[in-house]
C-alpha cells in the first residue's frame, strides 16, 4: 500500500468533522478533530500547520527577526562553543518528511500499547499523527492527568529500547472483527463498519509492535505507515505533553474520551528545540497579552465568540483599517457596506444554505419572512452588481469591503481571537473579463505583498490549487483561469506548489501562508476565482458584439479577518508593536505636577501631528517607567523641571533603552516622521 493512500485511509479513519472555513476563506474546509479538543490543540504550535499536506517551496525572500533568532538559541557546548540555532523551520512536519511521520505515528502506536499495560481495562480508538506529535484518545475509567505522563513516557521508552518490530498483517474483514471482538474493543469494532461501509472491498490491516503471537506483543487496526522497529525512534526525543477531553467522532452527544498529546522529533536536541519555541509561544500568547496591554475581551455572559475591542485595542483596529482602506482605494478599488442580514433566499440562491447551513446561525422571523444573519459578504456583492448595467468597457470592477459576517461555531471549538463567532473579513471582489484574469491577478498579489511586508511579513509559502474531477464552467474557462493565475505567479517570480485537483468546485484558487517571528506558518491571503455565483445569479456584461456574457468573478482576502490576523500580530510582536501601529506611541511621564503644564503643551503639540499621546503624573517615576515598560510602549518621555525649563525631554526608547535629552521639536518630528513612513521605530 503507498503512502499516499495510507495516509487517505488514515485520514478517513481519524478526521472527526469538517466545518466551514472561518475566518475570510469562503470555500475553503477547517478540519476539526473534535469539539472538546480543539481548543487545547489550538494552543500548541503544532495545531497551526497542516496535517499530511503537499510541501511547498518557499518563496526567495526570507525574512528575520530580533526575537526569532533569539527565542530558541541554542545551549553552548561543553566547549564553549556556540552551536547553530535550530528555529521552528527546521523541525520537519508529519506533512513535510514521510519519515517523521512513520516515527510520529508509530509514538501513537507505542503510547497506547503503554496505557493498556499499565491501565487495566483502557480501551484505544484512534491514534493519528499530527504535525509535529502525536495523539490518542482512550476510553477508561481511571482519570489521566499530567502526573500520569511521565509514568506512561517512561514505558514507552522501555518499549522503544526492546527493539521490537512492527509488523504488518492484512486479513479479511469478518477475520479482524473476530480478533476485534475477542479483545473487546468495541471503539475498533465502530471504525472498522465504517472502513466496510465505505468500501467492502477495502484492504483491511493491523500493525503488530512485536512478533505476531508472541508474549507481550501488542496490535492495532490501523493503515499505517510505521517505522521497521521501535529502535528507529529516539526514547530521548519524545515527550507526553498534555490531557484533555474529546467526544468519540467528535460528537459532543456521544462518548467522552481522554486525550494524550504527544511530541516526537528524531533526536533529543530538535525536541528540546520545540519545547524552547513552544514555552515563547506562550509568552506570547493573544489571549494572555489582549488582557494585560488592555486590547480586547471576549465575555462568555454577553455571548461567547463576540469580540469586545478597548480603546488600545480599537486604536490598533482603526489604523490596520485606515492602513487597508488606502492601500486599496490607491490600487483603483472601491468601498462598499452592506447590512448584516438579509433574506433567507438570498443564501438559497448563493448555494450556501444549502452546502453550509450547519455553521449558519438560525434564521429570524421578520413580519413573517425569514431573514439570516450573514455568513459571507459574497452574495451582497452580487446584489449590487445586479443593480446595474455594465458593459465590457466597464470592466473590471473592485470592490472591497470591511464586512462583519457570524457564523456558527461550537463552544469547545473557539479559541481567543482565531476562531470566533463574529468577525470582519477583509472582502474584496472583482468582475472582470477573462483576458484581464492575469494582470488583476498580478495587481491583487502586489496587494498582498504591500500590506504584508508592512507588517514584517515576507517570507511565504504559496500553493495553486487547480481544477477537481467535479466541477462547474468549460474546459476553456477552466484553462484560461488556471493560466492565468501561473502566469500571475511566474510574473511575480514566487515559487509556488500544485495542489492538482485541490480547488473548489467552482473554481481554481491560490493560498498564501505567512510564517511569524517563531517560525509558525499562519494561512492569509486566499486568491479564488469563481465561475458559480455568475451562474447562480444570472450575472452577465454586455459584450462589443451586444451579447450577454458571464464576468468572470475573482474573490479575494489578504488579512483572513481583521480578528484572526490582529491576534497574529499580538503573537508575532509578543505585544511591542511597531511605533506607525501601537496604539499609544508616546508617554510623557511628569516628575512632578509643578511641570504639568510643559507636559500638556506638548501633549497637544505632538496630537496636532497625528501622535498618539498619553500624560501620565502623580506617581512615583519608577512606577511610571515600570508602568509604560509593561505596555510596551515604544517611547517614553520623562520631564522633570530642567527638562521643562529647557524645552526638552528625557527620551527613552522600549527597543533601545536610554537615549539622553532631546529638544521637544526633535522627538515629535522623528515619532511623526515614523509613523508616516509605518517603521518599527524611531531613528533618533
């Protein structure tokens, strides 16, 4: 069996739901391993890849940071000597090295083996990679906590040190559930009517950790793949991390389970590496900082996924919008608002009612029409083109939006800021004819890069996801579309991986994945072309000939969401954002209250040059300066009565620390001047 159908096999067996894309990417599928669990694997690093994915080339720029290269250097040697640092990319996932996955996969194996030799009675029920680690989820009686872990660590080791093979036996089906039955693991018996079920033919396959037969020896239902013997793997570099909840198929209405998370790396120095990273992410986590620097709030008694912005955190949303407004309003794009709710047909048409309704909230009864809460700001675009009348001569069209949509999700599934119930998406779409894909493909790329590199980022991962066996449009359509977008990209000079067959139904798309100061890999900007809507719609343009035509209809998000990528920033700056984005730029800290009249004269001096400004007296100045060092603010300015006299200010930076006294005209001129040209810092 290859390992490209093990792994299809191993998804289908394992892939508890799939849910709407939240968070900007229309079409796009999330896959939830399950309710209860989410939440927990959403804070560890390894939850933000992907799982048994392509690998993609890397786009030529690579970008840097002060804090990736020193988040996880490594120890000195024992002589003395510095040895190169591991970062986060040089930790292959599950999805990027075959290798790794058979070790991450084999872990599962060994740990389960483990619990069932120490807990009597402890029944498995799957065990997937992920990626970079591993998990299982078990039905028992006892509790497992974190004190269970190193119990259950240290006899996987003690299996992993015997040696012992793994062995693969394929039998028939009635033979498997016969071997099911007599151990009484009715969970297996479940998966496997439904391998049966989706395919009676389908080969049927158990992986043995030791000789078939002999005593101790352990097996499991499972595809595979795995390493030859459980020498292969590192006893030194695997680590039990965690526990947590999840319901059986991720169903929150049947059987609750107890969940190990794992890692595994190939030698002891990369699992270190992991650990070192894992413990910055979180320092750095979104959650964590929106409530010490005051940003956001999230209240489970208002209504859990509904994001409360403060007045920092407003502050910092209203520059990331005014910063997008004009980048798009520069590159010939047009603003549009739409409501927030509409007639529950407008969805019946779109299609969406229909394929996502699960993750729509519930219609409202409006004098006796039923009206729904918007999911997507794609079919109000629509409208509004369907208002008009173009002509070929009109084309193209773009129009972008800061759209607030809601969408359902389950409790145990939200996380913070990633994944929320209302969120705006940084929509835009564009109606053009099919010669003008390409350079409106090219102009939405140079976007991208804009507002990306803005924020530091600049080192991408791009995949073209071209056409899948069912689909809707011409054979023509499909290939002027498909050209165009790799045109697009070799225009660019972005190298880019081929999903084949991996694009909607409706048409072929390009995702971009940014990575953050850890080394993370974060999906953004999602480009895809649509050859649905114009149809459902009966959207069409006049032709030079006077004939109707469908316009081609391209929709695209660089941010995801406004939620999402704001919580990215958060983490990328460990909350010390850049001085054009935080929200409070300068402090000016009095001495004394003798000196406040100076302090608010250039308060008001530096607010008429668009500086955002605070004052701040009555309190002891190792407070104050203690006080602005938490916020992270990026200067601060101490004014006691020499400084007054002078004009001048005491400056001191949150990057580089002291940088003595500077004329009041000198320090508002350097902010302003940063600001305006969106740099990280002041050059003083």
């Amino acid at each position: 069996m290859t390992t490209k159908l093990c792994r299809k096999l191993h998804m289908m067996c394992n892939i508890s739901s799939a849910r709407f894309a939240t968070h900007g990417h229309a079409a796009r599928k999330a896959i939830c391993l399950s309710p209860a669990c989410e939440r927990s694997l959403a804070s560890l690093p390894f939850a933000h890849g992907r799982i048994g994915s392509n690998v993609l080339l890397r786009s030529r720029r690579v970008a840097t940071t002060r804090a990736a290269e020193t988040a996880v250097e490594s120890d000195a040697s024992q002589e003395g000597q510095a040895t190169t640092a591991l970062t986060l990319q040089d930790l292959p996932t599950s999805g990027e090295s075959d290798e790794m996955l058979r070790l991450r996969h084999s872990c599962a194996h060994i740990m389960a083996m483990a619990v069932q030799k120490l807990f009597k009675g402890a029944q498995c029920t799957i065990g997937p990679w992920i990626d970079h680690g591993f998990y299982y989820d078990f039905a028992m009686e006892e509790p497992l906590t974190k004190k269970s872990l190193p119990r259950i660590r240290k006899e996987m080791q003690k299996i992993i040190k015997k040696k012992l093979p793994f062995v693969r036996e394929e039998l028939s089906a009635e033979e498997a559930r016969e071997r099911i039955e007599a151990i009484g693991e009715t969970y297996k018996l479940e998966i496997l009517d439904s391998i049966v079920e989706r395919d009676p033919n389908a080969p049927i396959t158990i992986y043995h950790i030791g000789e078939p037969g002999e005593k101790g020896s352990w097996w499991d239902l499972c595809a595979g793949p795995h390493v030859e013997n459980t020498g292969d793997i590192d006893p030194n570099a695997i680590s039990l991390d965690d526990v947590a909840g999840a319901y059986w198929r991720g169903d929150e209405n049947k059987a609750q389970l107890q969940r190990i998370y794992g890692c595994a790396f190939s030698n002891a120095t990369e699992l270190d590496t992991f650990h070192k990273i894992r413990e910055e992410a979180a320092k750095r986590d979104h959650r964590t900082l929106g409530r010490e620097l005051d940003l956001f709030s999230i209240s489970d008694e208002v209504g859990g996924g509904l994001v409360f912005w403060h007045p920092k955190g407003a502050m910092i949303r209203h520059t990331l919008e005014n910063f997008w407004k004009e980048i798009h309003l520069k590159q010939g794009y047009q603003l549009l608002y739409t409501p927030h709710i509409a007639k529950v047909d407008l969805w019946k048409t779109s299609g969406h009612f229909d394929f996502y309704g699960e993750s729509m909230f519930d219609q409202m009864d409006v004098e006796n029409e039923e009206y729904q809460l918007k999911p997507m700001n794609c079919p109000f675009h629509v409208a509004i083109y369907k208002d008009g009348y173009y002509s070929y001569r009109d084309l193209p069209l773009r129009w972008a939006e800061l759209g607030t949509v809601y969408r359902y999700e389950r409790s145990g599934t939200m996380h913070g800021l990633f994944r929320v119930r209302g969120f705006t998406q940084d929509d835009a779409h564009i109606f053009c004819l099919p010669d003008q894909i390409a350079p409106e493909i090219v102009g939405v790329l140079n976007l991208i890069e804009e507002l990306l590199t803005t924020f530091g980022f600049a080192d991408y991962e791009v995949n073209l996801s071209t056409r899948p066996e069912k689909s809707v449009g011409s054979d023509e359509i499909w290939g002027k579309a498909e050209s165009a977008l790799v045109e697009a990209l070799n225009q660019k000079g972005w190298g880019y991986s081929v999903d084949d067959g991996g694009g909607a139904f409706y048409g072929p798309k390009i995702d971009i994945k940014i990575r953050d100061a850890l080394g993370r890999q974060w999906q953004c900007s999602t480009v895809q072309l649509d050859f649905n809507l114009p149809e459902r719609f009966d959207m069409h343009y006049i032709t030079p000939e006077n004939n109707k035509e469908r316009p081609i209809m391209i929709h695209r998000a660089i941010l995801g969401s406004l939620e999402r990528f704001m919580g990215i920033l958060i983490e990328n700056y460990a909350g010390a954002f850049p001085i054009w984005f935080a929200p409070v730029q300068v402090t000016l800290l009095a001495v004394t209250d003798a000196v406040m009249p100076y302090v608010e004269e250039v308060a008001k001096q530096m607010r008429e040059d668009g500086i955002r400004v605070e004052t701040v007296g009555g309190m002891s100045m190792g407070k104050a300066i203690r006080n602005a060092e938490k916020a992270k603010i990026p200067v601060m300015c101490i004014i006691g009565e020499r400084e007054a006299e002078a004009k001048t200010l005491s400056v001191r930076t949150y990057v580089d620390g002291e940088l003595g006294v500077l004329s009041a005209d000198v320090v508002r001129s350097k902010v302003a001047a940063a600001a305006n040209q969106r740099l990280a810092k002041a050059e003083f």
